[in-house]
C-alpha cells in the first residue's frame, strides 16, 4: 500500500491534485509513519494541490501537527475506515479495516463524478 501511494506520487505530473474526502485520514497517518515527510518532500516537488475534507480530529491534525500542507475542512461524522481519493487519472477507495485494502478506478467519467461530488462536499464543509 505504502509502495503504490509513492508510486502514484512519483508519477504525478507537477501542478495535479489530490482532493480527499476522509473516513481514514488517521489511518493514513499510522500508515505512513516514520515516511510521511518523504511522501511529502515529493509532493511538493511535484506541486501537487492537496484538498482535504474529513472529521474534526483529521482536520485538527491537518492543521496543527501534519508536515503535510493541504486545504483541510470539516464534515462531522464521516467515520474512520474509508476515504476516497480523487487523482486527475484515477479514483481510489481505501479501506481500513478489517485489514488495507485499495480499489483504483481508472476512469475519467468516474474522476469527473467524484470530483463534482467532492466540490459539492468542499462547498458545505467547515
């Protein structure tokens, strides 16, 4: 998991984004630990615009504590487990628990819907 998400990023061209409507952001964290300056430090090179919107703690971590820079806005209660990513050429679905598990969708018609959904949700989110 950790391998494919560098992956995806080192392949990323410079100024793409990534909007992320949360449920595992937390999740993410635990994941990446010891590594997530290293996702980060490509990131940045890369440019890519980070949009984030998940529950309080997320948000709070986003803004207070990550070394990851990113947009970050609140929806209570979108839970702990999933999160959706949302690339220029793909849409991911991580699922937390019982154990990791990613759906990617290569689509640009399932791109563009999610991404509409997620500027509905950025638009209500705090």
């Amino acid at each position: 998991c950790i391998e494919s998400e560098f992956s995806i990023i080192r392949a990323a061209s410079k100024g793409d984004f990534l909007d992320i409507v949360g449920g595992g952001g937390m999740n993410f964290v635990k994941l990446f630990h010891g590594r997530i300056e290293e996702w980060e430090d490509l990131r940045k090179e890369k440019q890519v615009k980070l949009r984030y919107i998940g529950c309080g703690e997320d948000v709070v971590h986003n803004k207070t504590a990550s070394p990851i820079q990113n947009e970050s806005r609140t929806i209570e209660g979108i839970g702990d487990i999933v999160n959706v990513c949302i690339r220029p050429d793909s849409v991911s679905f991580n699922i937390y628990e019982p154990e990791i598990v990613t759906v990617r969708v290569r689509s640009k018609e399932a791109v563009m819907s999610q991404r509409a959904l997620f500027e509905v949700l950025w638009g209500v989110a705090k």
